[in-house]
C-alpha cells in the first residue's frame, strides 16, 4: 500500500516539497494530496506588486505552475479551495472544509507537510464589513485588490498603513495607477529593515515621488458610509481615503499547527531542525514563511518570510520526505527592493540588531557612483558596511543608489556568507569597465573605509 502525504499548502514551499518527493518516489509508493483554501498554487506574492501597478498585465504571469500542471506532470491530487481546519496527530488524519462546496473531508496521511505560509498582521481596527480595506498577502488577495481598484467609482486616494517592504512596494505601485497616496507609518521612518540613515535616502526618494508620508503617526479606526472606506482615524487627525492597504507586515500562519501541538519558537513560527523536520513531531515537516529559521551572524533564531527561503526550504523537506538527504543552512536577510527607480538592498544585521546581538563593531557609510562619473547614465549609490571589531568580520551592509545598486548587495551577501573580513573584501576581483562600475567599485570603496575605521 503506498504511502500517503498530506500537504497543507498550494504555494512555494508545500508544492517545492510535493514535487521533489514525487521525483524521488514513484506513483504507487507514494500518494500526495495537497490542499490549499485559495484559487491559485505555484504563484509568485512578490509580484503582486507589479500586477497592481500595470507594470505586469496579467495575472497569469504570476502562476509558476497551475494545478493542472501539478496533476498531470507530478501525480499531485491539488484540491484548491479547501481549508485545512483540523490536524489529529494521534489519530493521523487532517479535516479539511470545501470552502465553494461547504462539505468536510477527513483524510489519512503517513507524513504531513506544514506549509500555511504568512498571514498579514491584521490590527482591531482593520476588521471591518465595509470594501475597500485590503492586505496583500496572497494573489487572492492581489484580485480583489485589483476589482476594487477598476470597479465604479474608481478610487482617486489611497492610504497605505506600514512602511515596510509590502507598503512601500504598494505606495509605488498605486502612484503609478494614479491615485493620491497618503503613506502612514507609526515609526520614526517607513523601510525600518534598514538603518535610520538610509532610510532617509528611501524617505526623501518616496516624498519626491508624490507620496505623502506621514511618521510617528498611528492608525486608531477606519470611516465608513454606505459600506464603503472613506479613511483612516489616526492620532495626527484623520486622513480620506478610498482604498486603504495594509502593510504592517505578516506573522506566521501557525494557528492550526499551535492547535495540533506543534511546537512554535519564540519568533512565533514553527520549530524545525535542519533538515525541515518539525521538532520532536516524527513523520511531521514544515517549511516556508510559517517556520522560524537560524541567522548565521547573530546566531538567533529569526522569521523571514522570502519566497526564496521558501522555495528552497521546500525543496529540501521534499528531498529528505522522498528518501534523500538535504539540509538548510540558515539565512543572513538578504533583501532587495525599489522605489520607481531607487535601489534599496540589505544583509546581515542592521546597527541594532548587531549591538541586541551582543557585538562591537564599526559602521562606515561610503559614498560612490554606479558606473565611472564620466560615464553616461552615471548615478550616486551610497554603501554602508558594519564591520566587528577587532576581527572585521563584516556583520551587515546596506545598499541604497539608483541604478545598478540593488543588485551589488549580491556580492556582500556572499562575502557574509563565507565570513569574510573587510580586509579580505578590499582584494576582491570584482569586473570593471565604465560603462558598469568606477575603477574601485562601490563595495571596494565602502570596504577600504571600514578598514580604516577599524583601524583608528
């Protein structure tokens, strides 16, 4: 009788490890069924974005792999619109509810994948009956977003609450649509995954874009008529608005794991081991944007929820659920993202979290330009390194420039990666013509000044 896995999750991270354990094991050694509430699997979130914006025209463009896919090349019994509402590990069995339907299915598994993703965080007052109040966390999601937006009367003001990535990639994208765009963010500066420094540079960037920012300023309620959002209540007085986006982050999707008994870490996500096995639960594996995961310079456990991580942290559960051997090594937060065209990119740790981390270090800010200044096209890009001292382990770099910068915290993420030093970083043999870098590159440049600051 083949055995029988069970997968919670049509996205990244559960469908990476339903077909990874398909290749490895045949068709009756193992059946796979994977549930998943919302209408898509294989999707990429990180372009929602760019569909809402219109830099991307269809939404299809988004799916990797749509369920007929799965089914006909991978065996995958894909059951879309089914929400996994119960896990019974005594008994080996998830009930699960057709959520078009409205029947209940019960259904035996030997080995369970965890996947469930993220949900985005949701706050009391966001909790309404009225339209026009969305996060955007899936491509659902992204849909009833998109309707809202092309339905009559078209929205003329948005208000986007929370300046991290989300928020700000969603500020651009409704700019570009056309709407008034009133950003409101309750800390100090919106992109708080970078230095209050660079920050500044993502801040004016915005600002010079049209939208208005608004910080140290917190959301206390909604204003409604006619059951539609007219805008937000905030302690700065209130602000219009026609649509209203959440971007104040997601947390891990982990109810029904903490229901079941899986043990949750202290980031809130599931607890796993290497190899994506959840702790101490045989026969049980998660991965993706439920998990929490190890940083390799801080040494913490720590949730990042990237459809990167998630790709391959489902990659690697499969591999190990089909008989093989594979590992995950941990994350160092490499990001990227835009603001029309401002670069912003980051790894490793942030002042902060280096000094919470319980290390001395030296931070250097180095100003440079993206290609040789003779060079048409030539643009400012401003690098920050913090380096440990005295050792000069670089702990943590940020990139924020205009063309040809986001993609240069590639080479810092490597550097990291293999716990090099700033000294070492200054022999790097990186490429150089004018028309793609100066004669020392920025990274060069910013190395050679955390060397000297190291040194004083």
């Amino acid at each position: 009788m083949a055995e029988r896995l069970i997968v919670i999750g049509g996205d990244a991270a559960g469908m990476a490890a339903a077909s990874q354990a398909r290749r490895r094991r045949g068709r009756d050694d193992l059946e796979i069924v994977a549930f998943e509430r919302g209408h898509f699997t294989s999707y990429s979130a990180c372009g929602i974005p760019y569909w809402i914006s219109g830099l991307v025209n269809d939404r299809e463009q988004l799916v990797a792999r749509d369920p007929a896919t799965h089914r006909k090349q991978f065996d995958i019994d894909v059951r879309l619109r089914h929400e996994v509402v119960g896990i019974d590990l005594d008994r080996r069995e998830v009930t699960a509810v057709d959520l078009d339907g409205g029947g209940e299915v019960r259904e035996p598994f030997d080995t369970l994948m965890y996947a469930t993703g993220a949900v985005p965080i949701m706050p009391d007052w966001a909790r309404t009956e009225a339209g026009g109040v969305y996060g955007v966390q899936t491509l659902d999601d992204g849909s009833a977003l998109r309707e809202w937006l092309e339905a009559d009367p078209q929205p003329r003001r948005a208000v986007v609450v929370g300046g991290g990535y989300i928020g700000v990639e969603m500020a651009e994208a409704l700019v570009l649509r056309g709407l008034a765009v009133t950003l409101v963010e309750r800390g100090e500066q919106p992109m708080s995954t970078v230095d209050p420094d660079m920050a500044r540079l993502v801040t004016e960037a915005m600002r010079g874009l049209g939208v208005d920012i608004r910080t140290g300023v917190a959301v206390t309620g909604l204003t409604e008529r006619d059951g539609r959002v007219t805008g937000v209540l905030t302690d700065g007085g209130p602000i219009p608005a026609d649509v209203v986006v959440l971007g104040l982050g997601v947390r891990p999707n982990t109810e029904l794991a903490d229901a079941a008994g899986l043990p949750l870490g202290p980031t809130g996500g599931i607890r796993v081991d290497r190899r994506m096995r959840v702790t101490g639960v045989p026969g049980v594996w998660a991965a993706g944007d439920c998990v929490e995961t190890l940083h390799r310079v801080s040494g913490m456990p720590v949730h990042v929820p990237l459809g990167t991580h998630a790709n391959k942290q489902g990659r690697i559960a499969g591999i190990n659920i089909g008989g093989g051997y594979a590992t995950f090594a941990g994350v160092i937060g490499t990001a990227v993202t835009k603001v029309c065209d401002l670069e912003v990119g980051r790894t490793g740790l942030r002042e902060r979290e280096a000094r919470d981390a319980g290390f001395e270090f030296v931070s250097v800010i180095a100003e440079s330009t993206s290609r040789a200044g003779y060079y048409p096209g030539s643009r400012p890009m401003t690098v920050k390194l913090i380096a440990e001292r005295p050792s000069g382990r670089l702990l943590g770099a940020q990139i924020v420039g205009w063309s040809e910068a986001a993609k240069r915290i590639d080479t810092l993420a490597v550097a990291l990666w293999n716990k090099m030093t700033v000294d070492d970083m200054t022999a790097l043999d990186l490429g150089y013509a004018p028309p793609y870098a100066p004669v020392w590159d920025p990274v060069l440049v910013a190395a050679r000044k955390a060397v000297d600051a190291l040194a004083r």
